[in-house]
C-alpha cells in the first residue's frame, strides 16, 4: 500500500500536499481499495469556501458513497474536471492524476491537527 511520507492525511483517509498555501487534497490509496471502483464524485466548484473536518463532497463507489471531509480550511482554486468523465482515476493514481480540489490555504497552522504518514500507516494496520 503506498502511503506517501511527504504528505499529511486525516483519519477519515484524505491526503493532503502543500505546496506553498496551496493545499492538493485526495483520497488515499487505503481509502479507494476499501471503497472499491469509484463511478462518482461530487465536489465544490471553484471559489466555494471549506472547512477544516467539514464534509466538501461525496465519492460513490460500488460498494458505498462516502463523504469527504476536508482536511483543511480554505477558498477552493481549482476543482480536477477529469474525474467528471474519468472517476477511475482515483482508483488508478489516487495521488497523482486521481487529485480532487487544491485549496488556497487559510490557517497553514490547521496542517498540525493532521497525520504523518507513519500515524496515518499505525492507523489503517
């Protein structure tokens, strides 16, 4: 299972990368094999304001529809339009082209209430 050490995640299974105040958010590669074959996802639009641990969307999958909850707070920049058409992108790269919405940065010190990646890795075993 890839848990990448760079990144920060959240115990509902989001990942985060920050780069600059700009934070890249997902699901991880746990949460897609749990999920199974996503078909869905419902996400905000560009400018749409998020919380910290506040639900930002809806993933649906064969097995379930789950919630995604927003590892932190911000203005929404840009929303990925390939999973519109290609959902199957979480599955495949869920950290790569499988990224959901990059969000601009409002409280950099919400990024201390997140996960390591060896937390996160303790969490899921």
């Amino acid at each position: 299972m890839n848990i990448p050490a760079e990144l920060y995640y959240t115990e509902e299974h989001e990942w985060v990368r920050v780069e600059d105040d700009v934070a890249t958010i997902g699901i991880t590669d746990y949460a897609q094999g749990e999920l199974g074959d996503v078909v869905y996802v419902e996400l905000p639009s560009s400018d749409d304001t998020i919380e910290q641990m506040e639900v930002f969307g809806t993933i649906e999958a064969v097995k379930a529809v789950s919630d995604l909850y927003a590892p932190v707070s911000g203005t929404v920049m840009d929303v990925n339009s390939a999973l519109e058409d290609s959902p199957e992108l979480i599955n495949k790269d869920p950290y790569g082209d499988g990224w959901m919405i990059k969000v601009k940065l409002s409280d950099t010190s919400e990024l201390d209430k997140l996960l390591d990646s060896e937390t996160y890795k303790e969490q899921i075993s």
